[in-house]
C-alpha cells in the first residue's frame, strides 16, 4: 500500500483519547519527496501490524477501517483533493475515507429516497439538507481531524472523514498489515486511528538502512455504543423514514 493519495483528482471518540506508547526505530532505504530540510533526502518504509484490545469473548472485524499516518513537523501534507462516500442501501460506502486536509468530500445519493447528510462533531460542521436520488452534494473539510457523518433521516448511517495534515498515511487490510512508502528519513508522530478507540501516537524514527516493524495495539475494551442524536440534538424516531 503505497499511498491513499495516487493523485486523485486530486471520525464520542473521535481523535478524543491521546496517549503516548513509546519509541520506534524505523530503519529503510530513501529519495526525496518535497519534504522540510530537516528531512534526510532518503526514503524508507513504516510497516507494521494494527490490531485491536477488545472484552473478553469479542472478535475484531473491522481492522481496515483503521488509520495509519504520519506527521512530522514543519512538513507540507498532501495537495487538497476530491474524494466520495456513497449513500445506497441506507449506507455510506466506504465507512471511513481518509483525505488530505481542505479536500473536498462529495455525497452521491443511490438511493430510491433522501437522504440528509450532516456532520456537527468534527473539527468544523457541515449540513448538506435533503436530497433525492441522482443528486449530489459535497462538503469540504478544511481542518485536520475527523469528522463523524451521519443522516438526519437514517439513524444506522454512520461514517467518518478522517483529513490528514500529511501524505503519508495507510489503511490496514483486514488482517491489520499496512505499509506507508516513500517516507523520507527523519523523526516523525505515528497516528493510529479507529473510531472505538480514539487517536493513539507514538514517536517512529525512519533512518536511511532498512526497514521494521512497527505493532500497534489500539485499546477498545472501553467501548459503548452510544446511539447519536440527529441535527437537532433529538433522538431519532422510527415513523415515516422512507416517505422521504
């Protein structure tokens, strides 16, 4: 997994818990890519596992929608893009997109119905109205940090926009590998991310002469699902969803 970011057109526990896990040594291979001169002009790989802590006699199924990504200070993020989460079956596709900070998200409806696309717990708000099959509506996230989408008519769709300051930056595969390329050497934050556990970090150095492992667990023993209010701050009710 090279990037999320090829040149296209170019998320409560959201980035809520932060805590520090330690040091990594990250050794590889490098080259240049328009990184600050604190960088080394060499490039090397972060790669590793993700997995998750969860309560006794629960699985982990949902490692790929984890997010992996690196910071270092003073470096310019990936140019703002145009991404898409899908509204079909009373559901966004994908559940959670990851972008370059100030990009912009659209919102096709699929659906036979509207739909009210709105997001009020991120690092800014946004509220996209009904609309109806065939239309589509976007909204930019101009600010890094990840914001939770849901529908003001459907109560199950959740979604999150994770707007990363940084072009380096994975999703796991199902398994929870995942592989960020290209990464000059130098001391960066490793951010990993998953909407039951809020935002961990740990300090990764990438040196110019191989590469390792980096294993990440994410703690969700503490979660609870909490069913979220609509626009209004008001429960949702279940009377005359899909007149709409």
């Amino acid at each position: 997994m090279v990037s999320l970011f090829p040149a296209i057109g170019l998320v409560d526990r959201v980035m809520g818990r932060r805590r520090v896990l330690g040091l990594v040594c990250v050794t590889s291979v490098v080259l240049l890519f328009g990184v600050p001169g604190q960088l080394a002009h060499a490039q090397g790989a972060v790669a590793g596992q993700v997995t998750i802590l969860e309560r006794p006699g629960a699985r982990t199924t949902d490692l790929a929608d984890a997010v992996i990504w690196l910071e270092a200070r003073g470096a310019s993020g990936a140019a703002p893009g145009h991404a898409q989460i899908v509204m079909e079956s009373r559901t966004y596709v994908p559940r959670v997109r990851v972008v370059p900070a100030g990009s912009s998200v659209a919102f096709p409806n699929q659906d036979p119905f509207r739909h009210n696309v709105f997001s009020k717990a991120g690092p800014s708000e946004f509220d996209l109205g009904l609309y109806a099959r065939g239309e589509t509506k976007e909204a930019r996230v101009q600010r890094p940090g990840v914001y939770p989408v849901f529908c003001n008519i459907h109560a199950q769709m959740v979604a999150f926009i994770v707007a990363v300051p940084t072009a380096y930056v994975a999703q796991p595969n199902p398994d929870g590998r995942f592989s960020i390329e290209g990464v000059p050497a130098g001391t960066y934050t490793l951010h990993a991310w998953h909407d039951r556990t809020g935002d961990e970090t740990r300090e990764v150095r990438v040196g110019a002469d191989g590469q390792a492992e980096v294993n990440v667990q994410l703690d969700a023993r503490g979660y609870r699902f909490v069913q979220h209010k609509n626009k209004f701050g008001q429960e949702y009710t279940g009377s005359g969803r899909d007149r709409y």
